[in-house]
C-alpha cells in the first residue's frame, strides 16, 4: 500500500525535527567543553549521534516506502546556557516536545489506517520513554544535589562513562 502524501510529508518535518535536536545537542556539548566538564560534553555528543541515527531511521523507513526524502536546512542552535542544570532542563523539556511530536505521528497514522508506519513508529514512541527517563534523571539528580561545583563535577565524571 502506498504512503499518503500527507504522511510523507509529516515523517520529512520529523526528519528535520530529528537534525535540528542532534544540532542542539552538538551545541550543548560545545558548550560543556568550554565550561571544562568534559564528561557532560561527552554524553552530549553520543546524544548527538543518536539524534543522527533517529534522522537516518525515518529517511531508511521512507526510501522503504518508495517516498521521497526531502534534505532539511538545520537551524542554528542556541550556543549558550546559564549553567548545567539549565543545559539538562532544556534538553529535558526538549524531549518531552519530541515525544508529543511523536505521538501526533502515531495519530496520524491511526488515523489513515497505516500500520506500516504505526508498525515502525512503535520503536520511536519506546525510544522517547527513554529519552525522557535519561535527560529527567539527570535533571532530578542536578536538583537534589544542588548544582553547586562540587556535585555538578561528581554528575560529570558519571556522565563520562556514557
Ligand atoms: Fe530523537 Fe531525542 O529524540
């Protein structure tokens, strides 16, 4: 069965959306750099990665689909943050937006009967629990233990083993 246009074209926005939090994630990472907590710029940049892979998987599924793929233009991501709590909090509330991306998805799907795409969306609605369970865990852990140097450098080391 053929993918509907309106389909394609909202798994092309996902497509974006997926390059634009891989871009967000680089500049997070960057930004950890420059404050020397080498650790957090580290997990950001395998969140980087993942963000890449996500892309990839939507591109693979609509080339499976014999629909076309559109490129996106990535935007310029935000290059600096008040401190580490603020960068996790972001990332955070950045994820819980993809996931009601996600979700909007899957309604479509539901809604025109495509259970190829219901079918592959599935890993992605999973992957977001994840998400969302990874970044809100270490914005918890920033909470309780204050985010003054000592902790954010403890959370840092942590975050290196990623
Ligand atoms: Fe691709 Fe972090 O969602």
């Amino acid at each position: 069965m053929k993918i509907s246009e309106a389909m394609t074209a909202a798994i092309n926005d996902q497509i974006k959306a997926e390059f634009d939090s891989a871009y967000i994630y680089l500049a997070m990472s960057a930004y950890f750099e420059d404050c020397g907590l080498s650790g957090m710029s580290h997990w950001m940049q395998k969140q980087y990665k993942e963000e890449v892979e996500h892309a990839e998987k939507f591109i693979e599924y609509l080339y499976r689909r014999g629909a076309r793929v559109i490129i996106p233009e990535i935007a310029r991501p935000k290059e600096s943050y008040n401190d580490a709590l603020d960068v996790f909090r972001t990332a955070y509330a950045h994820e819980q937006y993809v996931t009601s991306r996600i979700y909007k998805l899957m309604d479509m799907a539901e809604s025109e009967k495509d259970y190829a795409t219901q079918s592959m969306l599935k890993w992605f609605v999973d992957e977001q629990t994840e998400e969302e369970d990874n970044t809100g865990g270490i914005v918890a852990k920033l909470e309780f233990l204050g985010n003054d140097k000592h902790s954010v450098y403890m959370v840092d080391r942590e975050l290196s083993a990623r």
